[in-house]
C-alpha cells in the first residue's frame, strides 16, 4: 500500500540511530579524554623532570654548570636511543649544558614570568614533533626537558588503537542488542496484530464482535475505544435498518393483500371502489411515512449527545402542535387546553419534540375520550427532570399493559385507525432526548419526562403574546415568547 510504513521496523530504525549516535558520542568523547590524559601526562612527566635537574645543577665560579645526576638518569640521557632530553641556557639565553644524547642544544623558550614552569609546547613538524617544557633555574637561567620521538597524535592514535580492541566486543553486543530489541518489538505489537484480526472478525454477521482493548499499549486504547464506539453506532444504525425492513415488509404485507384482491374484483366486475382504494393507499402511505420517521429519529439519536442539541422553546413547540390537531378536536367537539410557562428550554430537536407532542395528541384523540388537556410541569426539581402530561377523560390502558403500549405496531383496538407507531416514536424521541415515556396506571393520563436546560442559559427577551377570542386556537408570530406564567389554561 502506498505510504505504509511498518512500525516494527520504524522503532529498530529509531532505536539503532540512537545507539549509532551514541557509540559516536562516547568515541568521539573517550578520544577528547585520551587528548587530555596524554597532555597531563606530558606536562606531569617533563615538569618532574625539570625539577629534578633543577635540583641537579651544581653552578661554578667561573659559570660553567654540572649535573650531577643519579647513574639510572646518567644512562638515559646519554643513550641516544632514549627519548628525554635536556638543555640547560644561561641568563643571556647561551645553551651552557645539554644532554649527551643531543648532538644539538634545544631551542630556548623563555618561562612566564608568574611562574617557575612554563606550560607544555609542541615543536618541530610531523614525526619529529615533540612536547617541550622549560623551567626557571638558580641565578636566572633557564632548563628546558624534551621528550623525542613521541608526538601527542602519536601518543593518542596509540592509546586509541590499544583501547579500541574492545570495540569488537562491543559491537556484538550491539548486534545482541538489536536483535533483542527486534523480538522485544515483535512481542510488544502482537496485541496490536490480535486486535486487527479482532476487526476483521466483524461484519453482517458478527456485529455484536468488539476489539478487547486488554494488553493493548495505553496510547493505543484511545483507538481502540474510539473504533469500538464507532461499531457500536454502525451496529445500531445496521439494527435499525434491519428492522425497518422487517417492519415494513410485515405490516405493509396485510394491506397489499387487501388492495391486491380489491384490483383482482375490480378487473372481474368492472367496477372499482376508488374510495377503498384511496383509504387503502392512504393508511401504506401513512405507515411507510411513520417508519422513515421512526427510522430517522433513531439514527438521529446516536449522533450527538443531548448537551450538544441547539435549545428550543417546548412551550413554543407544544402551541404549535396543538395548533395542528385543533381542527380534528373541532371535528369531534372535543376541547383541548394548555397549562403550561410561556417559556421552557430544553436541548433538542424542534421538529423531533413537535412531532411527539402531535403523536401525544393524535393518541389521546383517537383512544381517548373528552376534553384534552397538556400540562407541563417545569418547577425546578433535584433531578433537574420537567413533565409533560397529556390527559383525556378516557379509562386510560389496561393495567399490565402500560409497557406493551409502546411497542412498534402495538394496538389495544385492531379496529382502531392508526398503525400502531405513534407511541414507539413518543418513547424514541424521549429516550433519544434523555428523558422516557410512560402511561399512569388506571388514568388516561401519559407522562413524558425530559432534562430541563441548566437555570443559568440565556434566555431570548420577551415580547408580548398575541391573544385570540376563546375557543380559537392562539397563534403568535414565529419569534414571541413570554417569560411569566400563565394563571388561566389556553382552551383551543
């Protein structure tokens, strides 16, 4: 694959390189150190040396100069093959003794006046090289010691070249080491190689299978988790569309039944019941568009969080549903109040929460009985939870099957309109919200609950409500919102 890298070997490589430069620094170090011994062996070795000839000189009356030294030192300056050498100069710089094995004095170099040894010098070129010191002796004159034969580089290629013998060990161990980090390496990614064949596990048929994040690196668990949570959303959305498919196949299967034998008759007897078939038509419309909402509203609850969602005015929302349904109360002459805050903000979404509250109605309209009415109760509360209460005069459900009710294409009255998804989508809006749904026991009474907004956000400054004459919907512009209460409920 283009641009794929393999991170085994991209750590031996940074690994190496560090241990590369490593051995480099220490060499490169260890020789400065071999520079620095050999000069302090130099200057140690000649400024002994010129002490000790120093205390040598015996001085006579008429300026000639002795050294009378032991007879191991007489030897080694007076073998020609021997390195150290001396030459001993008068106060106007003369040379008035040198070593026997000189055939020619050593050049002058004159001592720092602050002190009685002067530092380590190099003279002569190439393999003639040799460090010199001089010294101040008795009556002003001066001593200078040199050692032939036996320059600085001389000296350090010499030590190096002894000491670098251990470089061969050293460089087996390095393979050694490089062949341990090779398994270390090999060993500390095989986790990683047990989680990739973990995810290519899953699929159609697996999708409940997850990447274990155990003995995983800590930096990589964050991955883990992150593709872990991406399959749990995948498996849900690929839930949710297999059961869309499901439900639509089963519940769309009756009335193309229905409609199939209604065209068979129509094509036999030449007449056709057009009104039947347009109800027909009408309720596989209205269950197809029901199951695309409910469909929608699933997906749509696993991609954001509900601290995320925008905030809404419920209050707002409410009105305008109850709006929608007011024409089908009117049908039936069945009234519909409101009791509720001109303003209470929620995090949701507008269209979901519009679309319960109509279902909550529809509900209480084609099962209920009587007047309608919607409370919400937004006083604060230590679960920070408001209520919505749709309430008819109805008996309500039956006891034990105040769960049932909220199952896809549930119904208490198979004769009753309807496909049975109005309340799955109430309690998948709720629960999508952080909030449920539930029926009271023995009333015909539901209860949806949902997270108020935190007191502290900002809400929009009001403006006056428009009012209209009892038993007419009340209608506002697109943004008017009131901040108080309302003493006297709204009947529609």
């Amino acid at each position: 694959m283009s641009g794929s890298h393999s991170l085994r070997l991209r750590l031996l490589g940074v690994m190496f390189a560090l241990f590369a430069l490593g051995l480099a620094a220490s060499f490169a170090s260890y020789r400065l150190e071999v520079h620095d011994v050999i000069a302090g062996l130099h200057a140690r070795t000649l400024q002994n040396q010129a002490r000790e000839l120093i205390d040598a000189l015996r001085f006579e009356r008429a300026g000639a100069v002795q050294v009378h030294l032991p007879a191991d030192w007489r030897h080694v300056y007076a073998d020609p093959s021997r390195q150290f050498t001396f030459t001993v100069f008068g106060a106007d710089r003369r040379p008035l003794a040198w070593s026997a094995n000189l055939a020619h004095p050593l050049p002058y170099i004159p001592v720092d006046a602050r002190g009685s040894v002067g530092p380590v010098e190099f003279i002569g070129v190439g393999a003639g090289k040799q460090p010199i010191v001089a010294a101040r002796a008795p009556g002003g004159r001066t001593i200078v010691v040199a050692r032939r034969g036996m320059s600085r580089d001389t000296l350090v290629d010499s030590l190096f070249e002894e000491d670098s013998e251990h470089v061969s060990v050293l460089i087996v161990f390095a393979v050694l080491a490089l062949g341990l980090m090779w398994l270390i390496s090999g060993w500390s990614l095989q986790p990683i190689e047990r989680a990739s064949r973990e995810a290519a596990r899953v699929g159609p048929r697996q999708p409940d299978l997850r990447i274990s994040a155990g003995g995983l690196p800590r930096e990589i668990q964050p991955l883990v988790e992150a593709v872990n949570g991406a399959l749990d959303r995948l498996s849900r959305a690929y839930a949710v569309e297999r059961r869309l498919t499901a439900d639509a196949a089963h519940e769309l299967r009756t009335p193309l039944a229905v409609l199939n034998l209604r065209l068979q008759r129509a094509r036999l007897t030449g007449s056709t019941d057009w009104p039947a078939v347009e109800r027909e038509l009408s309720q596989m419309g209205r269950l197809v568009d029901q199951l695309v909402d409910l469909a929608r509203k699933e997906s749509l609850s696993y991609e954001r969080s509900d601290g995320q969602l925008p905030l809404v005015n419920l209050s707002r929302l409410i009105r305008e549903a109850a709006a929608q349904v007011l024409p089908l109360m009117e049908a039936q002459s069945r009234r519909l109040e409101v009791h509720m805050p001109d303003v209470v903000r929620i995090h949701g979404r507008a269209d979901d929460l519009r679309d319960m509250v109509r279902n909550l109605l529809d509900n209480a309209l084609v099962h209920g009985q009587g007047a309608v009415s919607v409370r919400v109760i937004a006083a604060p509360a230590a679960d920070g939870m408001l209520s919505i209460e749709v309430r008819d005069q109805g008996k309500g459900v039956p006891r034990g099957q105040e769960e049932s009710v909220f199952e896809r294409f549930h119904r208490l009255n198979a004769q009753a309109p309807g496909s049975g998804l109005g309340l799955a989508i109430v309690r998948q809006v709720a629960r999508s919200h952080g909030g449920d749904a539930r029926f009271v026991p023995g009333q015909g009474c539901i209860v949806v609950q949902l997270p108020r907004a935190p007191a502290q956000e900002p809400a929009a400054r009001a403006r006056p409500r428009l009012k209209s004459a009892p038993d007419a919907p009340i209608t506002e512009p697109a943004s008017t919102e009131m901040h108080h209460d309302r003493s006297q409920p709204e009947h529609f």
